[in-house]
C-alpha cells in the first residue's frame, strides 16, 4: 500500500494512488483512465463517497500486490456484504488475458491501441524517446 498515499485525494493525480479512491471510482461507474482525472476525482458526489471509505491494512507483505484484499460495504439499513479476492487483476499472478489488456489500452484513447499493441520493450522505449524527448539544462544555458 506503500506507494497508495493519498487518502482524501483531490486531483486526478492524488486519485491515482488513493485506494479511498479506486473504491469510489469502482461504486461510481467503470473505473477507467478517465475516472482519474480532475473532472472526476473533484465534484462533490466523488468527494462524499470518498469519506467513509476506510482502508485497514492486516499485514506487512512482500509488495504492494501480496496477500488478499477483502471488501466490505456496509449499506445504510446495516447489511454487509463481503468479497475477498487473492491475487488482485492485473497482478503477475493473475495476469490480464488478451482481451482485457486490449479493453484496458482502448480506454487510454482512440490513439492507445494504434500505439501500444503489439509492442515490445524494445518498440515501447522507442517510443517513450520520441513521445518524451530528453532535455539536458546544458543545452539552454
């Protein structure tokens, strides 16, 4: 959870490592690339559901993604039902099939799966230079 810092997140930035957050997001609609923006993550429902969401970590781990997560809601007449899952998708144990990855690009934006399926690393840091050049302070001294 180490890297999951933002409990009360603000910005879409902020929600991006919130689990208060992804909660909310998940309750709200889909949680896709766009539930973490600004435009999301600031409007009043968001913020109210972000509230009452607690998080309680059981265990030390290895990482961010060891052990099982466990979710409970309690609904207002006092019903709770629970989930648990073990490990979270996405994870190296539990990797994302073919068509999961594909969904998970598309909703990066029309462009996404032009760009990023089919690469490899070598394609992907190709990339990453061309769409994020390096600038050294030198140069503009």
């Amino acid at each position: 959870m180490h890297p999951l810092i933002h409990s009360k997140p603000r910005t879409g930035l902020q929600g991006r490592f919130s689990l208060e957050y992804a909660v909310t997001s998940a309750v709200l609609d889909h949680p896709g690339f766009v539930s973490y923006t600004d435009g999301y993550v600031e409007p009043p429902p968001a913020q109210r559901l972000i509230g009452p969401v607690e998080t309680v970590r059981t265990s030390k781990g290895s990482g961010l993604l060891t052990g099982d997560t466990s979710v409970e809601i309690t609904i207002g007449h006092g019903t709770v039902p629970r989930t648990a899952l073990a490990p979270p998708p996405g994870s190296p144990q539990l990797v994302a099939s073919k068509k999961e990855f594909a969904a998970k690009v598309a909703d990066r934006g029309a462009d996404a799966p032009g760009l990023l399926l089919g690469l490899d690393r070598k394609g992907a840091a190709q990339l990453m230079r061309d769409t994020f050049p390096v600038h050294h302070p030198e140069d503009y001294a």
